[in-house]
C-alpha cells in the first residue's frame, strides 16, 4: 500500500463526548491519532495523546559532551604531544588548567546544538501546515472538534469506524 493512500484523516464532530469516544475507538483499533483541535481544553484528552518524543535533551548532552571532549582532547595533544614545553618542571599534561576551556565550549556546543534540535523538533520554520488548509479547520477555534488520526492500514475503515462514533464529516489531509 502506497504512503499516499495512507494519509491521515480529519473528522469533525460537533460535541466534545463525540470526540472523545471516537479517540477511545480509534485507539482500540490500533489507529495512531496524531492530534485533536478543539475550542476549549478538554480534561478527557490530556492523557489520550501521547506528548511526541522528544530530542533536544539528548543532542544537547551529546554536543556538549562530545564538544568538551575534542576541545580537551585538543588541549592535550598540542601540550603533550606536537609542542611540550617543559617550564619550571611542570607536568605536561596538566588536567587542572585543560578544564576551562572544554567546559566553556561544552556548554556554547550544547546551546547551539539544543537551539538547531528545538527548531527541528518543532518542525520550524514552517510557515503553513496541511491541516490549516482544510475547510473544516476554521471551526475548530469556535464551535467544532477535530480529531487528526493516521490509519493503521486502509483507511475506508477507518472512515467508517468515525462515521459510527459520530463524525459529521470525515476528510483526507492531503500535504
């Protein structure tokens, strides 16, 4: 089956119960539901969606520890291996005097790397989503309820299985 006859559905209802039912529904048949849009909070959703995963915390930690890494590791190569000096009997490799700067651009690593992975896990800069482009989508701030969900399979049951929760109108997002 092609990605383009999988393409999520949108179903409007007009009563909060009505959605929430369709989301028990669609999750008990192994459908993904990927967001809903209402005009007013909704306490039966909090939980329902699951927060999608998210990334920033683990690119920082790599950037920066690996970012602290290299700079150290740098420091180290360039006293202890390609320029010794040896001042006043000193050590060459001095660990206390190495730490500084590694930590310094660990830190400016993990900032800069955290900022690009927030954008990414954002999905900005995107100036426009497929779902605003749907007719049905203007309602949503005013007197509808909409459910995005990706089908697990064919979606014509999908769009039956909505239908019987109540769905006044069930559309293909199309990107």
């Amino acid at each position: 089956m092609s990605a383009a006859s999988r393409a999520p559905l949108l179903a409007e209802f007009e009563t909060p119960d009505a959605l929430a039912r369709a989301l028990r529904l669609v999750r008990g048949d192994g459908h993904r539901p990927l967001d809903a849009y209402t005009p007013f909070p909704l306490e039966e959703l909090s939980g329902a969606l699951p927060p999608a995963r998210n990334p920033v915390r683990f690119v920082m930690a790599v950037a920066g520890f690996g970012a602290a890494a290299a700079m150290y590791g740098l420091q180290w190569y360039s006293a202890v291996v390609d320029y010794p000096l040896n001042s006043g009997g000193r050590p060459l490799h001095s660990w206390p005097v190495f730490t500084l700067v590694p930590f310094e651009f660990g830190v400016l690593a993990a900032a800069v790397a955290g900022f690009a992975a927030m954008l990414w896990a954002c999905g900005l800069p995107r100036l426009n989503h497929p779902v605003h482009d749907m007719p049905q989508f203007e309602r949503a701030s005013q007197d509808r309820f909409l459910l995005l969900v990706a089908p697990k399979a064919e979606p014509a049951a999908l769009r039956r299985r909505l239908e019987e929760a109540g769905a006044v109108l069930v559309s293909e997002l199309r990107a």
